[in-house]
C-alpha cells in the first residue's frame, strides 16, 4: 500500500510538472484560428509505421479495436476483447483479477501477447495476465486469430494480440479522467503529449482500485445439500494496481527516427480462498517494468529499404504469499524474478509487384525463483532463442490477388538448473535444446470492389514453458517430460465491406471464416482428485469452427452489431476416459448482440452476451453454468468534456470462467473526462 501511494503521488508530480512545461511552451506561440471542418468520413486509423503490420494486404483474419470503442470505460482490456469473434476470455473475478485470452478454442499459454510488438510472454509461462497492462495506454488492440504475420516472432496454435499504445501527435495535448463505481472500484487517469517539432514526449500514468467483495453463493463445498448454502461477500479478493507510461522521440530526419519508451506498472492483489474464508490473507504482487530503445530509418536507398531496429529490457517480479496454506496444499511464500534481454530487427523492401519483409530476433531470459520459508530448492533457469523470418506479400493481376508465403526458422536451448520441489523430489540439471522450421502461406483475393477473400495454411511449434515444466506455486506441479506441441493451423473466410449501398444504410460489413487446427503431443492442464493441476501432453486434439460477425450503420443514428463463434474442440487422447471429449475451458458457442444510438452527443447502447457449452474439466463431467449477461450504458460528450455510466451484467446473474472462482453479479460504474488539445483540425477524405 506505501509504495502504491508514494508511486502515485510521484505520478502527479511528474504529470504537473509536464504540464506546467508544456503550457509554458504553447503560450509562447501565437495560435492560429482556423474555421470548423465538418467531415462525414469514418474515422481513419493512424498512419502505418515501419514494422506494423499493414492489415489492407495480410491474409491473416484481422480484428482491430480502437480506442473510441472503450475510451472512458471502468473495464480491462480482457472485458473489452472478449466481445469480439473468435476470442474467449477467463477471468478469476472482478476488476484487476488475473485474466487471460484463448483465440479459436487454444489455451491461453497458446496465444502470443505483444504490446507494440514486444512479446509479454515469457518463459516462465501461465499465458499473459491482460489485468497487468493498463486500458489508459491503449491506442487500439490487433487481434491475429490462427496464423501470425511474420512482423511477430514466434508460432502457436491460437495467434496473437498486439495492444498498440498512444503514440505522439503535434500539438499539446492534455487529459485527465476519473471513476467510480460499485464494489468500491475507482480510477484516475492523466494523460499529456506535446510535440512542438522534431522532439516529442508522451506521458500517461494511472491508478485503479476495486475492493471486489461483491455477493457470492457459498456452498460450503457440498454442491448437492442446499441446506447449508449461503450468500455471503466475497473475501480477500481486493485490487490496486498503478501504471506510468513515458515516451519520448526525435525526428532527426524525415525519414529518420528514435524512440525510447519505459513502461512501469505495479499490482498489489488478495487471492481468495475455494471456500471464501474470512482468515485468508494470502497475495500476489507484482512488478513489472520495460525499457525499450527502437531507430527507424527508412527509404535507405533508392529501392524503398525500410529498417525498424529495436533493443528491450523486461523486468518482472512476482512475490506470492500463502503462508497460511489457504490456497495450495502448504504453506508457500515465494518470490519469482524474471529478467529478458530482446533485439530484434525488421526490414521491408517495397517493390512494384512486392513487398518483401526480413526479420531477425535474439532473446536471452532468465528465470529465478526464491522460498522464503526454505522448504525447497526452486530451479533457477534460462532460456536462449534466436529466430528468423521471411515474408514476401506478392501482388499479381492489377493487385486483385496477394499470395505471401512465409517461413520462420526458430532455434531454442533451456538450462534448468538443479533443485527440490515444494514436494520434496530431487530435480536435477537439465539442458535441453531444439530448432524448427515453420513455413505458412496466405492469400488475399479481391474479385470484387467490396470483396475480399482470405486463407491461410501454417505450420506451428510451442516450447512447454517452465511453468508447465516445473511448476510450484499453489495447487500446481510441474512436468519435465512434457514434450513441445505440435500443428498445422488452416482458415478460409470472406469480408465483405459495402458503404452507402441504399439510402438509409450508410455502411454494412460482413465477415464469415472456418478454421480447422489439427495438434499433436497438445499440452493442457489436468487436474486430479485432490484438485491438484499438472500439464501433460495429449496424443491428439482437432479443434473446428466457423466465425461469422457483421456491423451495420443506419439512418445515420444507428449502429448494430453481431458476432458468433461456433466450435468443437475435440480431445483425440490415447486415454479411453478423454477421448472424443471437448477440451476443457473451452465454450461450444458464443454470440454478442450490441446496438447503438447517437444523437446530439450522447451514444446509448445496450449489448447481450451468451456463452455456452463449456467444462472445467478432462472427462466432461463438471460443466459450466452457461453464460447469459446483457450490459448496457450511456455516454455524453460535451465540449471539451465526456461522461460514462454503465451497468454489467444488470441481470444479477452468477457465473464462474473458473471453477470455484465467482465473477461479480450486478454492477455499475460511472466516468468524466476533460481534455485539452491544441492540435488544430485536419480535413479527411470524405466517403463517395
């Protein structure tokens, strides 16, 4: 808690401290007063930049957020992506608790998480927490569902989600926001941007709380005797988490480019017990910060050669505490260190007929565990990779059709030192290492002016993570005989874009996709009869669906908005009890139905979200209540000020993504922000 505030309030001071710069440098300018540009066009995303991926031409099936889509909200970014197509989202209960993301029926260990290209996943595995990075920061959110442009390294069954963070615009630009909400959940957000020339800087820090206790029904862990059920608050479940972003970059040229970036976050959590005792005190907290240094130069000869150079430090720790042994089987208190070292480099050369792109990627990082009570000797690890990539997106017949085959060389090594579990087994030194190929190819065809066609076929290979590996924290035990996954991903899929094409449709888009991912030696999680988790490899897992998602904007006041995935992610185990049943933690359906309506600034919507068909377990034998929530909200946008409120889940319902881990029933938040820019408006190309 003295750390959150001392942060805090050295957030503030930096804050103020910019502000007051800044505005000292503005005023010494004389502004020029330009007349209103009223513009029909829909909002165009930023310019692209050396290494993002230009999602006009990637065969890959593509979602893209921005901001104006949760700009204000009291959510996370995992309640913001799970409304989309193909995604599914596990949270382990209210605001800030661990939350994870699975793309077409995968794991969340399946799915590689970037933040402006940088991977957040790291060796020490458990899939990425989305509740450690904060929604203030976030410019838009890409969404890579099955293959992975060859921009990211790395391949996995699932794909991958890249958060693009705020990136600097002319002018000053300045921001703040606060909340509050139920279950004591507040916020408090300040942003400020100037770039008055060549040199830019971007600041953005916040901080978010929710004590969580929320209603809950206990039963006291005797599903089948109602007699002693109980509704009663939840316990130790509290959040405060603070983040501070800061950017700053020189143009040395137009076509010459630094940036350095330090993004520090820091999260102090209860983690409640199975059986919500009000004794429990156990914790995880977490730290974590990235520095990164990254030169762009581009049009390095006359041919178009674009180069993005990037060098990263990660620095994380997580110290888990549980010495009451409320959690896990023992008492445990450890804390988990894990540094990485990254550089990577992208080149693009543009041609007439081509666009050519070469990657290359080193990352060292190692991984730490300390016992505090001196029960066990944890492995203290490491793990090298080093990768290549090559992709040429090739454009044929007048560009109506794009072929881009691709192909990544990987080459892996862990060391995995000597140690003792929290069981008492010998762990000896291991050194393993391993090196493959993944080739995929995708194409783009546009028979049609609001036509296009897309498929992809890819080859892929997951590395188990320590973690799975050797896992000691709570009711998880490692494996050391896992063996890496392995797979070939394929889709195939339409969008469809119209604008205008009746009077009263002012834009209509329809997307439909079917994908079928076949795994061999797959690694998910099993758990056992005292409730103990562990991670073996399968035989076999074939995982289908189809994807199907519109939008329609109508009578210039109106928005709707569909999206259903259907899948069968079916287990093809050797083991008799398994085979043929659905993988665990995986839904069979899922359907989102969202309208909107605008006028004279306030935008009401009203949404219902349905799930269904999931278990918790291997065998099928502990299935999920299905979820069946409606959420609906209001904003006002007045001057230079914006009010939220909104209500989640109005139906009261109870629902767990996890077994014996309730999410919050009814709940409401409210929002205000002021913002002050003087950038000065810019007239967009209007829509035919």
């Amino acid at each position: 808690m003295q750390r959150l505030v001392a942060l805090g309030i050295g957030m503030v001071s930096l804050f103020i401290a910019a502000v007051g710069f800044a505005a000292e440098q503005e005023t010494s300018k004389q502004p020029v007063m330009m007349d209103a540009v009223v513009v029909t066009a829909q909002k165009m995303d930023e310019p692209l930049r050396t290494g993002d991926v230009d999602r006009e031409i990637t065969p890959v099936m593509t979602t893209t957020i921005q901001r104006e889509a949760f700009e204000g909200k009291t959510e996370n970014i995992a309640e913001i992506i799970e409304k989309e197509v193909g995604v599914q989202v596990r949270q382990s209960g209210g605001l800030g608790s661990f939350s994870s993301v699975s793309l077409r029926g995968s794991s969340s260990d399946q799915v590689l998480v970037f933040m402006d290209g940088i991977l957040l996943n790291d060796a020490s595995g458990g899939g990425v927490d989305l509740s450690t990075i904060a929604l203030s920061d976030v410019a838009a959110i890409d969404i890579y569902r099955g293959a992975i442009p060859i921009n990211f390294g790395g391949s996995t069954i699932g794909g991958a989600v890249n958060i693009r963070t705020l990136r600097s615009k002319k002018g000053l630009n300045v921001s703040a926001s606060g909340g509050y909400g139920s279950f004591n959940s507040r916020k408090i957000n300040g942003f400020i941007n100037h770039k008055p020339g060549r040199f830019d800087y971007l600041i953005s820090a916040d901080y978010l709380a929710s004590d969580n206790d929320f209603e809950i029904l206990n039963d006291n862990g005797t599903e089948w005797n109602p007699n002693d059920d109980r509704v009663e608050k939840r316990n130790n479940a509290q959040v405060e988490q603070a983040n501070l972003l800061a950017k700053a970059g020189y143009d040395a040229s137009d076509t010459l480019r630094l940036d350095l970036v330090n993004q520090f976050f820091i999260k102090d959590q209860g983690i409640p017990s199975w059986n919500n005792s009000p004794l429990t005190r156990s914790t995880l907290d977490t730290i974590r910060n990235i520095t990164t240094a990254k030169l762009t130069a581009d049009d390095l000869t006359a041919a178009h050669l674009n180069t993005n150079t990037r060098l990263s430090y990660t620095w994380k720790e997580e110290e888990y505490d549980d010495r009451g042994g409320h959690i896990g089987l023992d008492e445990q208190h450890n804390t988990y260190t894990t540094d990485r070292f990254n550089a990577d480099m992208f080149v693009e050369w543009m041609g007439d007929w081509q666009n050519l792109i070469g990657t290359v990627n080193l990352l060292h990082e190692t991984y730490e565990s300390e016992d505090h009570l001196g029960k066990s000797n944890p492995r203290d690890s490491q793990r090298d990779t080093f990768s290549l990539g090559l992709q040429d997106s090739i454009f044929l017949f007048d560009e109506s059709l794009i072929v881009t085959p691709a192909a990544r060389y990987s080459w892996i090594e862990d060391t995995l030192a000597a140690g003792t579990s929290i069981w008492g087994t010998p762990l000896g030194q291991e050194n393993r290492s391993d090196n493959y190929l993944t080739p995929q190819i995708g194409l783009v065809y546009g028979p049609l002016a609001w036509l296009k066609l897309k498929s992809n076929l890819a080859k892929y290979v997951r590395q188990p993570s320590f973690f799975e590996l050797f896992g000691d924290r709570g009711l998880f035990v490692g494996n050391p005989d896992l063996k890496e996954e392995r797979g070939i991903n394929f889709d195939i899929g339409a969008e469809c874009q119209w604008a205008a094409p009746v009077d009263w449709l002012q834009r209509l888009s329809l997307n439909a996709a079917y994908f079928h991912n076949d795994a061999e030696d797959l690694i998910t999680r099993v758990y056992d009869a005292r409730g103990i988790g562990k991670s073996v490899n399968m035989s076999g897992a074939l995982i289908r669906g189809v994807e199907l998602s519109g939008t329609a904007e109508f009578l210039d006041r109106f928005r709707a908005v569909a999206n259903l995935t259907h899948q069968d992610p079916k287990n093809e185990s050797d083991i008799k009890a398994f085979d043929g049943k659905r993988l665990p933690g995986r839904f069979e359906n899922s359907l989102l139905g969202r309208i909107e309506a605008r006028y004279a600034g306030v935008t009401v919507y009203g949404e219902y979200v349905m799930e269904t068909g999931m278990y918790y377990d291997a065998a099928n034998l502990l299935p999920a209540v299905d979820k069946k929530e409606v959420n609906a909200g209001i904003s006002w946008a007045f001057g230079s000020w914006m009010f939220w409120l909104e209500g989640k889940n109005l139906a009261d319902e109870r629902y767990e993504d996890f077994n014996g881990f309730p999410l919050p029933g009814r709940s409401f938040f409210a929002s205000v922000k002021y913002t002050f820019s003087t950038q000065q408006p810019t007239q967009k190309r209007s829509e035919p």
